[in-house]
C-alpha cells in the first residue's frame, strides 16, 4: 500500500511528438503503471533534476510500449545535490516525466498511475553530483 500520486495523461498526434511533465516528489521508492493506448508506439522515462532544471539524471531507463499494452515499473527518487527542503512541498526533488511518439505512429495515448510506497526504508543516495 502506498501514497498515490495525481496521474498523467495526454495524447501525441500530428507534429506533437513529445512532451515532458514535472512534478515535485518526495524522496522514496514509487511504483507505476503506464497503460497506452490508440496503435502508436511511446517511448518513456524518468529523470531528477540535477541542479535546478538544467542538467537532468536519467532514474528510470527510456522504455518503449507499444498502444494496448501497459509497462509497469519502480523508480527511486533520492536526494542528491539538487535535494530541496520546501515548507509547501516537504523534502523531495523536481522529477521529470519524458514521454515521446515513436516515429511514423500516428498517434499515441498514455495513462501514467504512480504511488510512493510506504513503511519501507529511505533508498541510498542515487547518482553523483
């Protein structure tokens, strides 16, 4: 059992062959679910900002899913040197949700469920700054 985060969705079709989705996550381990849709194909992955936005981590390799199918995964968002501590947010870091269409699919849709999972110990530090 674990804390649900607010899911992300979205179409790519036409010249829209990408996009990314920021959220601000505490540290700790998630589970995910990523269900897409329609005949396309998309490419995913994870990443933690580095230093405020311009340099990012990669925490969870780049996959790809083909439409009808659902990936499921865990990701590890621990602190490092861009570590933020924000009386609104609590302490986590700016994670970067990636996803693009595959060349030549037509279109391609996504559902992205993810939790924290609780009880669970703080996972060491990932990456190097």
């Amino acid at each position: 059992m674990g804390v649900n985060e607010d899911p992300i969705s979205g179409i790519l079709s036409g010249t829209n062959y990408g996009e990314n989705r920021d959220r601000f996550l505490e540290k700790g381990t998630y589970d995910y679910s990523l269900k897409v849709t329609d005949s396309g194909k998309l490419a995913f992955k994870v990443e933690v900002s580095e230093d405020g936005k311009s340099r990012w981590l990669t925490i969870e390799d780049k996959s790809k899913v083909s439409g009808g199918n659902t990936l499921v995964g865990t990701f590890v968002v621990a602190s490092n040197g861009s570590f933020n501590r924000s009386p609104s947010q609590g302490e986590g870091m700016e994670v970067r949700f990636n996803f693009n269409r595959e060349f030549l699919s037509h279109k391609v849709g996504y559902e992205l469920s993810f939790e924290r999972r609780v009880g669970i110990p703080s996972p060491p530090n990932h990456g190097t700054v």
